[in-house]
C-alpha cells in the first residue's frame, strides 16, 4: 500500500491585480514554503484570500489538490505546473483529493486534523491567472476539481509529513461525485448523514440541494 503523503505546503506569495475580478486582486499565486508550517481554524499561517464571498471561512480553510491530477493536467497542457499553480494550500500524492469522501477526516504529521468538506469550483479568475482562454470549461468537465477541508485540530505541518485517513463515513458520497452528478438520491443520502451525526455539511450545499431538487421537480 501506498504510504500518502504532504508533498507541499503552500500559502500566498503575492497578491496579483485582477482587475476583472470583484475586489481588483487575487491571492490565487500560491507557492511552497519551507519548515513546519502552522495551521489554524482559518487555514495556512500567513496565507489569505482576497475575496471572502466565494473563497476562504473555517469550511473551506485549506485546499488540497492531488499530484495525480496534476500530473495529468501537465500532460494535457503540456507544461510544468508546479505546487500551488491550482490555488492548492496542500499538494498531496497517495490520497485521493477528488475522490475523498464528504467527511472524512486526514491526520497529517502529528498533531494537524482535517475534514473533507466541498469540491473547489472554478472560478474566472482560476483561468485568467492560468492562461488558458476555456480552463473553466475544460477544468469542470474533467471533474479533477480537488477538495476543500476544515481543521477539526491545529497544530504544524510540514512537507513529507505522512497523511492518514482516520474516517470514512459509511455514506460514501465524493466530492467528484457531487460536483460532477449531483442526484435527489445524493441529497437525501446527504441530509441523512447529517442527521445522523455521521458529517457536517457546510451552509454552502443548502442552496445546492435545493437547485438538485427543483431539477428533479420535488
């Protein structure tokens, strides 16, 4: 079995203009940081986001992204995309991103929990940044979305720090799953898991739920 693993730690390292975007910068320029790094209810020490509405909040204080998807995404462009480049707070290898169930909860190093939480969207200031004219489109359809996560338990990570998976709620649902084919049935299996104390769903998928819903006329 493949040991998971903290391949970067990454924060904010300039904010860039963006004068399209809705607050005139962005902190999407992401890029590793050497030594132990703490980690709060807010996400990565030093890092920040320059839009509050759509980014950012204790349900979304870190972003994971997989080398894998990476790697894949390397191939497609044909260019290097480094630790960061995604907006990724953590890139990661030998532990699904995407593929992470809704609520599962990662021990990284020592001390540091994490929970699963939603799948990232992309966003026109992602493809502005990157430079590719139909990201969006070309991100969402491939589904390699990634995941955010909220900390349960602070404390300092590292690069090389081990990952471990220490809950898998029995409802299985992935944060590719959701983002790419959100069901009724997705939702109520959802609602159920949280009624049940299995997960806590962020505020964010209320609105989701009810979009899926009226979809399906109920």
């Amino acid at each position: 079995m493949n040991t998971a693993s903290l391949l970067a730690v990454c924060r904010v390292h300039q904010l860039l203009p963006d004068p399209l975007g809705g607050v005139g910068v962005t902190a999407i320029d992401k890029r590793p940081v050497e030594g132990p790094v703490k980690v709060h209810k807010l996400g990565i020490h030093g890092d920040v986001q320059a839009s509050r509405v759509h980014h950012g909040g204790e349900d979304q204080a870190v972003y994971a992204y997989s080398q894998p998807d990476a790697d894949y995404w390397s191939a497609e462009l044909q260019r290097d995309l480094p630790a960061g480049i995604f907006g990724e707070n953590l890139r990661v290898a030998g532990i699904e991103t995407t593929g992470a169930v809704i609520g599962e909860r990662w021990k990284i190093g020592l001390d540091v929990e994490l929970e699963v939480t939603s799948p990232r969207t992309p966003c026109a200031t992602f493809q502005r940044v990157l430079g590719e004219p139909t990201w969006v489109k070309r991100f969402s359809e491939a589904g390699r979305v990634g995941t955010y996560l909220r900390v349960i338990k602070a404390g300092s990570i590292s690069a090389g720090d081990h990952i471990h998976r220490t809950f898998i709620p029995k409802h299985g649902i992935t944060v590719g799953q959701w983002f790419s084919e959100p069901t009724t049935d997705m939702v109520h299996i959802l609602l159920d898991a949280e009624a049940d104390g299995e997960i806590r769903l962020q505020d964010d998928y209320r609105p989701e739920f009810e979009k899926v819903l009226r979809r399906s006329g109920l």
